[in-house]
C-alpha cells in the first residue's frame, strides 16, 4: 500500500479541520499517510502537543537520518525556510 507524505500545510489543514477536498480526505484516510518531524517544527500553533495531536489523527512519522540532513548542504540556498526545497 502507497502511504502519502503529507506537507505541513496539508498537515495544518487537517488538524484544524480545514480541508474543503472530500476526495483528498478519502484519499489520506484510504492510503495513509506519514507526516515528517519538520512539520511539527515549522508550525507555530499554540500547542505544546502538536505531535500528539498528529499521531492522534493515524499518521505515522517519516524517519529522517543525519544522512538526509546532510545532504542539505549539497543544494544550493534558494531562500529562506530550509525545508521548502525542490
């Protein structure tokens, strides 16, 4: 089974109940899906249990290793938030 890797703005939506698209919530909930350790650090919601609330929803964690973080520093700076990059 494919499981969906969520963005932290799709992650955002779901948790404030904001995702107007059936078909993307029948998607996630028939797929799964797994949520990086990012998205809890790039939200900024009152929330001292944002990665509760996560597991909560059924999605699992996407394992990011030292290797991955790494090769950040292989790819060029193209703004900002390190964690938007192509």
């Amino acid at each position: 089974m494919m499981r969906l890797l969520l963005d932290t703005c799709i992650v955002y939506d779901w948790l404030m109940g904001e995702i107007a698209d059936r078909q993307c919530v029948e998607r996630v909930q028939a797929e799964g899906a797994i949520v990086s350790s990012v998205s809890v650090w790039e939200m900024a919601l009152p929330s001292a249990h944002i990665a509760e609330e996560i597991e909560a929803q059924g999605f699992q964690w996407l394992n990011i290793t030292p290797y991955h973080a790494q090769t950040v520093l292989e790819r060029g700076v193209y703004h900002k938030n390190p964690f938007d990059r192509c």
